[in-house]
C-alpha cells in the first residue's frame, strides 16, 4: 500500500521561505502569483493491506515524526 503525506504550515504561521519563492517568482514576470506556500511532501511504501491499520499508523507516524503539529498541519491519501 503506498501513502502520500503532504505536511504544510498551518495558516497562522509565518512561511518565509514561501515569501521568498512568491518574491522570486514576481521578479522573473509571474505577477499573477498572489502567494505562495512551502511544505513537505512524503512518499511511503507500506507493507500490509488492512486500509483502517494503515491509516492509524500513518496518523501516528505523522504526530510523532513527520510533522510539528504545533506549527504544521498535514493530510495524507492511502493507494
């Protein structure tokens, strides 16, 4: 079974490095960028075939290592 997580700053949290792309994407004529956010995107290849087992696991591996839930906010898709 393949999971992808994708772990984003939460709304209220400054993302410099997406301020930098949205600057540099203006600088090279892309002025309808408005704005732009940086996060993470994480490719795994479970073993086993049980979708609910996959899902808490992929939960768990999320709070525990994956992403600071204090400042991130993360969504995942089980294939």
């Amino acid at each position: 079974m393949k999971a992808k997580v994708y772990v984003t700053l939460k709304k209220s949290v400054l993302d410099p490095q997406g301020k930098a792309v949205e600057h540099a994407l203006s600088i090279m004529g892309f002025q309808e960028v408005k704005s732009a956010r940086v996060g993470k995107f994480i490719e795994l290849d479970l073993a086993g075939t049980d979708k609910a087992q996959a899902e808490q696991k992929i939960k768990t591996m999320c709070e525990k290592l994956l992403a600071n839930t204090v400042i991130e906010d993360f969504k995942y898709e089980l294939n």
